[in-house]
C-alpha cells in the first residue's frame, strides 16, 4: 500500500505545484502550459495527438525488437567466437561512438522518408547496450560451473541453454529496460530528421508554431509510451527470472 501511494502523492504535489505556483511565479504559459491546459489538448486534439501516436509506436516496437534480436544474436557469436569478437567487437564500437543525430541522416539518405529508417534508427540506439551487456551476461557463469557441466557430459548446445543462457537473462532484461525508452527516442529522433507524422513530426511542428500546450501533450505521450514498455519487459522479466 505504502509503495502504491507514495509515488501517486509525489506526482499529485508535483502536479499541484506545476498548477498553482508557476503561474504564480510568472511563468508564461507559452513557455510552460498548466497541466489543465495539457489535459485540454487531449480533449480538444485528441484525434490529432493519438493519430501522430501510431506511427511512433509502430517504429519504436519494430526497432526495439529488431534491434535487441540483432544485438542477442550476434552476442551470442562473439560468446563462442575470441576471433570474431577480437575483430569485430572494435568495428561496433566505433560505430556507437557516432552520435545519432549525425548518424540519422545517413540512414535517411539509404532509406528514404518512410517508416523504414526510423526503424533502423530505432534499432541502432537499442543494439549497443543489449550487445555489450548480453556479452557480459553469457560470460559471467564461473569456471566451477563450466567443469561440473563438463563433468556430466553436457554438450555445446546444452551449456548454452542450461548454463549461459539462464545466466545472461538478468543483464539481458537491465538493458532491454533502457532500450524500452532509447527506443522510442530513436523513433521520434528519425521523426525529427524528415517525416511529416509521429510524435516527433507533431514536437517540431508545435513548436515551430508556439503551440506550447499541444508540444507538452505529444511529449506526455512519448513519456506514456515509454513507461508502457517498460512496464511490458518488467512483466516478462518477473515471469522469467524467477530465480
């Protein structure tokens, strides 16, 4: 009960805080819109808002997913390959050290304006971090662990499934977290580059037009569709780590 209703008490303050005394303070409300005038976009534009919503979700879980499987499977490689990974591991790494924003608009230029390069842009924002943690995870089990499989004859395959796998599985679901909301950045960040629908189409346009209340809304919706999955990867995690 305790855990329930602290955090809905610390956002009701911070709600009536934001209400009451920042007009107060006098802040304009072009800069900073009360929560009841964001409550009044969904009300008033919520077909508009929900519209540029879809697109947005569809890229982000498309690349969430493609990104993650990328990133799982070629860790899984790198786990049984000191070669591979000894020459290619670098090649990644240099790649994520390009900021997204100047990487963007190359993957507009392969792809051109559709939904396609928001995806890859999604994918590549969540690949680095599930790579690097699943490496770690499907190396951590001991070397007592790795003769006691030998001893009873275990096979490649069975080590894998029985040993590497189920120890990888906390790291994994920690990096599919952050990926649930890089995600969705990813997504709106291609938005941001070239498209004409999405949250992020609406964050520019908004803003673009001092439409104050109508960007806060599109952001309160980009924030709502990151925490629902994020809350989507803490069910699946609690189902499969039991341990």
């Amino acid at each position: 009960m305790t855990r329930t209703l602290l955090p809905i008490f610390g956002v009701a303050s911070i709600l009536v805080a934001w209400q009451f005394l920042l007009p107060l303070a006098g802040v304009p409300a072009y800069i900073v819109p009360t929560p009841t005038a964001i409550a009044g976009v969904f009300s008033k534009n919520g077909s508009l808002l929900f519209a540029n919503l879809w697109p947005t979700v569809v890229e982000a879980l498309a690349g969430f997913v493609i990104g993650n499987m990328a990133a799982v499977l070629l860790a899984v490689i790198f786990v049984h390959s000191r070669v591979l990974q000894a020459a290619y591991f670098p090649v990644v790494l240099f790649f994520n050290t390009i900021p997204i924003l100047a990487l963007s608009p190359i993957i507009i230029l392969i792809f051109g304006l559709g939904m396609t390069p928001k995806i890859v842009i999604a994918a590549v924002i969540c690949f680095f971090p599930t790579l690097v943690n699943m490496i770690r995870g499907l190396s951590s089990a001991s070397s007592n662990e790795y003769e006691l499989f030998h001893v009873l004859s275990a096979t490649r395959w069975e080590t894998f499934w029985r040993l590497r796998l189920p120890r990888s599985l906390p790291m994994l679901f920690a990096s599919l977290r952050i990926a649930s909301a890089t995600a969705v950045i990813g997504a709106i960040v291609g938005e941001w580059i070239g498209s004409d629908k999405g949250l992020g189409a609406l964050i520019i346009q908004a803003t673009f037009n001092y439409q104050s209340d109508r960007l806060y809304a599109a952001i309160v919706l980009s924030s709502a569709l990151s925490i629902i999955l994020f809350m989507i990867v803490a069910f699946f995690e609690r189902r499969l780590v039991r341990y």
